[in-house]
C-alpha cells in the first residue's frame, strides 16, 4: 500500500507547522502507512504512537525504530529509541 503524507491541516501540534525535524513512518496491521513530516520530538511521538495496537513498525528518516512482537504484544527493536 502507498505511503500517505499528513497534511499540514490534519495536524494537532503547534510545532508540526515550524520548518525543521524529522520524518516518521508508521505502517499499522491493514498495510496503511503515515508519513509525518517536522516533528520535533521523536521519542515521544513513537511512545505515543506505540500505544495503539495496530501499529506495527515505526520509521524516523527511514531507519526502522520500533516494531511490534505480535506474539508478545510487546515491542523490540534497537537500543535506546527515545
């Protein structure tokens, strides 16, 4: 499935509109993919994102951060991501 970019007028933080950050990608259990551009603080968008159960994988500048153990219902993945 093709990755969708969230649009400026879809986000809810103020620091989502100021030039600078990274860009992460969360792919959830339906195959769909959101890119997210500018964020600012990355650790605490993956702790955030991590907490609904279809997302599968995370992605911050095309580097797999996260991804969830479906047999555990835990994560794995890397040393320290936040």
């Amino acid at each position: 499935m093709k990755d969708l970019k969230v649009q400026d007028q879809h986000r809810t933080n103020e620091l989502s509109f100021q030039p600078g950050g990274s860009e992460v990608k969360i792919v959830y259990d339906d195959g769909k993919s959101l890119v997210y551009d500018k964020i600012k603080n990355t650790g605490a968008y993956i702790r955030k994102a991590t907490k609904d159960p279809s997302a599968v994988k995370i992605y911050v500048e095309g580097d797999l951060k996260w991804e969830r153990n479906r047999s555990q219902n835990s994560v794995s993945k890397g040393n320290s991501l936040f």
